[in-house]
C-alpha cells in the first residue's frame, strides 16, 4: 500500500462483463428529434438522472451527445441482462449500458434523460470517477476545485489484466515437480474505448522476459463483431481470457508471476501503481508472490495476490498498511483510569438511528448527531450501529475521516481478562 486512497477496495473483482439487452439510445433520441445538426453550435451532453437521491442529492451523469448518436459505440438502455429482466441492485427497470465505460456512467433506475450545453450537475458526476493528480488530497481538490476540471474525467477504462489461476491462498505441494507435470496460468485482460487486446504477456522473472499466452475472444465469433470486422469500425467489448501452460519447474526461483496486456493502439499497462485520491484506474502489471512453506512433512508453494476485494484480508500489498491514527481526546491519557469502558454488550444497545455507537480499534464512538452528515450515508454507519467497526471503518477512510472521530470518542472496549 502506498498510502490510504478515498475509494473502495474493490481487488481485481469489480469487473463485469455480461450481455445486455435494450434499445439504442440513438434511437429514442432520434424519436425525440434530436441529430448531430444540434452540436453545430457547441457540444451538447445527455444527462441520465435516476430516481436513487444519496446523500449529497440525486444520482446522475452525463456524455458527450455525438457519442450517444454514433451507432458503432453501442449505447443502449438496458432492461435485459443475461436473457433476463434487470434485478433491482443492476438498475431494474431500465438503465443505461455504454460499452468500454466506466461503470459510473452507466445510471441505473433511469428517470430522466435531458440534452444540455452543460455537463449533468449531479455531484456524484463530479466527485466520483476521476483521475485527480496524485498531489491532491480530497481537501484539497475540493478546496482548488480540482474535481470540476475536464481533464480528470474518466470515461473510458484503462487496460488492465488478472491472473485468476494460481487463485490467492492456492497451494501446490513440492511433489507436483516430478513427472514433467504442467501448470496452466489463467487469467483476464480488457482495455475501453472498444479497442481490441492483441496480447497478454507472462512475465515469471520479474518482469525481466515476456512469455506470450494464448488469447481466448469469444465475441470475435460474434456476428455483429464479424460485421463490423471490415465496416465501419470494429469495436470491442468484452473481456479475452488468457492462458498459458507452463512447466512446474519454472516456478524454482520464480518470485512472482506479472502479466500485462497490449491493446490494438500498442498500449500496455505500467510496472508500477501511481496513487490518486480514488484510488481509481490502477492498471499496473497484476502480480502474484510466489512463497514456499513447509506443511507437515511436505514443502508447498503458497500464491499470494496483491489485494483481496472488499473487507477480506491478505494480499501482498497491504502486509504493510500506513500508520492509523487512532484518536485520541485533547490532553486525555487514553490509559486514564478515568475514562468510562463498555463492554460489547453495552454496545450493542446503542444500535439505531437515535442511539448509535460504534466501535473502531478499542475505543467507542458516539456518533448519533454525526449520522446525518456522514458524507456516505446514515445507512453505511446504522448498519454497524453497536458493533465493531474497525475492518469496516480503516477499508475506506482518509487520515482526515480518522481525525474527525475524536469528536465522537465517549470511552475505550473493556478488554476482556482471561479466567484463571
Ligand atoms: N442511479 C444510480 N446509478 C448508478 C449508480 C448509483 O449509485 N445510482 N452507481 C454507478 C456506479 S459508480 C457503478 S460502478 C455502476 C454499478 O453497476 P452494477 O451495480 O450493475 O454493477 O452503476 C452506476 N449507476
Ligand atoms: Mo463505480
């Protein structure tokens, strides 16, 4: 880790790639009178707004007009996925599809679709889904404004790739290296913009050389992809899977196992992470340790990868988490013999919206009057109201966010004494 990052720990697992149903937004816009004739005097936007209000107003985005109105992007609104009707959690009854984009444009629960000279002024188009220099912290950028500027926006993902097989935590015992068996690697690759992935490379020292693997496409095979193959412009979608057999003895002296993918612009993805205060687009070569450990009477290979999604613990990458600040109140001993202890029974009373503590590592925090400002929700606290908080609280705070618990602090977690 190189230091905490507003956003989500989502690993290598928030990714998706599945078939959508709909009706072309060019379409419904042709229907609505709206043709590229209408940018002639500037750039117009389509704002999708849903009908979810969050905590800091309605959920929205927007994108260019010319983009929705060219066929070859594929804009849909959705109401199948996967040959069924949309769940409510993928945005049920319709929502909006653009391929090779961020997630975060695609507004689920649509309600509104409006033509604009301006960008949607939903906060979450701004504060969400940018790329800020790595010198801006969230005070900052809000402060400098730095969220408004263009250039920062993230519309098309980056290229990025996975390795999947050897899974984290996988095993293979020592013996495996007898008889020429092999290992097969396994693993994803996808680039946005609907450019094509050409190549996915394996890399077993360090980066150092590059074996080639194979690439499986599915959607080559596909008719429209087929079509378009030679007119007018071929875009690209969906994920490649890639493979690679290799011997069991290339894993003597391999510390790690990197991959990097190519796409059909000769863009590859960077050895090393750079931070940004989302923590957002990091497509640097996915790499996994390769350790060895002595089990019973038998040596094994034990994979290691960088993170775990979501609140699982492991990963190479978080072996060493920055400093928590853990606060304390002014000019208050937090050993002081003077400061009240609950036990986690008592805790657990104050479970609701009108009584709510948590606790973070050890101490407990009063934080019903903070519930309403919370900028990610009363919902996000009340669901760990009288519990311990700590995995969830450290997954996703800046150093501010940890600063400001002070003000809640009414006691420490009495430590439970083993009976003698
Ligand atoms: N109405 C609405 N649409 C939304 C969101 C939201 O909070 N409200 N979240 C967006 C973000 S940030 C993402 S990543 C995707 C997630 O889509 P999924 O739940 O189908 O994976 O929905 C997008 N559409
Ligand atoms: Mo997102």
């Amino acid at each position: 880790m190189i230091k905490q990052s507003i956003g989500f720990n989502w690993g290598s697992a928030a990714a998706s790639c599945a078939i959508w149903k709909g009706v072309p937004l060019n379409y419904i816009l042709k229907l609505a009178g709206v043709s590229l004739k209408d940018c002639v005097n500037g750039p117009l936007y389509v704002c999708f707004s849903g009908v979810d209000t969050l905590p800091n107003g309605y959920y929205g985005t927007s994108i260019p007009l010319e983009w929705s109105l060219n066929d070859v992007n594929d804009v849909i609104l959705a109401y199948e996925m996967n040959g069924e009707r949309l769940t409510p959690d993928h945005g049920y009854p319709l929502r909006v599809i653009i391929p090779g984009c961020i997630g975060g444009r695609m507004v689920k629960w649509l309600s509104k679709i409006t033509i604009s000279n301006k960008e949607s002024d939903s906060y979450y188009h701004y504060h969400d889904n940018r790329v800020l220099p790595p010198e801006f912290d969230a005070e900052r950028a809000t402060k400098e404004k730095v969220w408004y500027n263009p250039n920062y926006i993230i519309n098309y993902l980056n290229i990025n790739s996975v390795i999947t097989s050897p899974a984290h935590n996988e095993c293979i015992p020592l013996s495996s290296f007898l008889n020429n068996q092999t290992y097969t690697l396994k693993g994803y690759a996808y680039t946005g913009g609907g450019h094509k992935i050409t190549r996915v490379e394996i890399s077993l020292d360090n980066g150092k050389t590059w074996l080639l693997s194979k690439l499986d496409q599915p959607e080559l095979d596909h008719p429209v992809v087929l079509k378009r193959g030679v007119n007018p412009i071929p875009r690209y979608w969906c994920w490649s899977f890639w493979s690679l057999i290799i011997p069991f003895h290339s894993f003597i002296r391999c510390e790690e196992i990197s991959v990097r993918a190519w796409d059909s612009t000769q863009n590859t993805q960077p050895r090393n992470p750079t931070w940004n205060v989302m923590g957002m687009m990091n497509n640097c070569h996915f790499r996994v340790k390769v350790n060895t450990i002595a089990q019973g009477n038998e040596f094994r290979l034990v994979f290691e990868h960088p993170t775990q999604p979501g609140n699982q613990a492991g990963g190479w990458m978080i072996k060493s988490p920055p400093k928590l600040i853990t606060a304390k109140p002014p000019g208050v001993s937090t050993i002081d013999s003077k400061i009240p202890t609950f036990t986690i029974n008592e805790v657990a009373k104050h479970n609701n919206e009108k009584d709510c503590w948590i606790v973070i590592n050890k101490k407990v925090y009063n934080c019903t009057e903070f519930l309403k400002k919370h900028p990610g929700g009363t919902a996000a606290i009340l669901i760990n109201a009288g519990k311990d908080a700590t995995i969830e609280f450290n997954e996703i705070h800046s150093t501010k966010a940890r600063e400001m618990l002070k003000d809640f602090y009414i006691g420490n977690l009495a430590t439970l004494k083993p009976k003698l």
